[in-house]
C-alpha cells in the first residue's frame, strides 16, 4: 500500500521545460514515493516512477522520461513507450497498460499536489 501523496507544491510551471519532464521524491503516510511531472503547453500530467511491466524506474536519467522526439514517455528498462496524456501503453512489453496516474493542478503559476 502506497498511501495518499502529501498535499504539496512541486514546482514552478515555467521551471518545466515544454515539452519537459521532472522527477520528485514525496513523502506519503507509508513513506517515500517517486513519481514524476510531464508538461506539454499549459497541461502537465504527473505519473508514479514506476513501470507496469517490471516495476523499474522508467527515468533513463534523471529528470528524462521522454523518447528521443520528446513526443511520448519511454521506459529506460524496455523502451516501452506511453502516451503522455493519459500514461496508457502503446508500444512494449507492457502494451496496453498504464502508468498510475497522480493529481496535480497548476494554481498561480506552481504545480501542485491535487486533493
């Protein structure tokens, strides 16, 4: 059991590269989660550091979850790859999959834990 994420600011939206990713250490009721931010314009998607198939990082490293043409999110461990958008698997071992999704919002600039 995972337990809720810590209601929290992450970072500044302009501190995300667009297309951009980044990586984050949290703290929940059950200890340390990583999980990681996908921005792509105004949106930004966050998802558990955690690939379905293998339960291995998807980071090849740090703060890179993105293919080569920065277009989907690709696991380093089997090149599997995910729509950014909604994290379901469209190429790999793991297709038709997903990642597990984590609320955040964008409110005065910041990216923050939702909920």
């Amino acid at each position: 059991m995972t337990g809720p994420l810590t209601q929290q600011r992450l970072c500044r939206l302009d501190d995300l590269a667009d297309p951009g990713t980044r990586g984050f250490t949290l703290q929940t009721q059950f200890g340390l989660r990583d999980i990681f931010l996908v921005r792509r314009g105004t949106a930004v998607y966050a998802y558990v550091n955690h690939c379905p198939h293998t339960g291995s990082p998807l980071d090849w490293q740090p703060d890179q979850f993105l293919n080569l043409d920065r277009t989907l999110i690709q696991c380093a461990t089997h090149l599997a790859l995910f729509r950014i958008d909604d994290g379901h698997c469209v190429a790999g071992p793991c297709t038709g999959q997903s990642l597990t999704p984590v609320a955040v919002c964008v409110v005065e600039g910041w990216v923050s834990m939702a909920g």
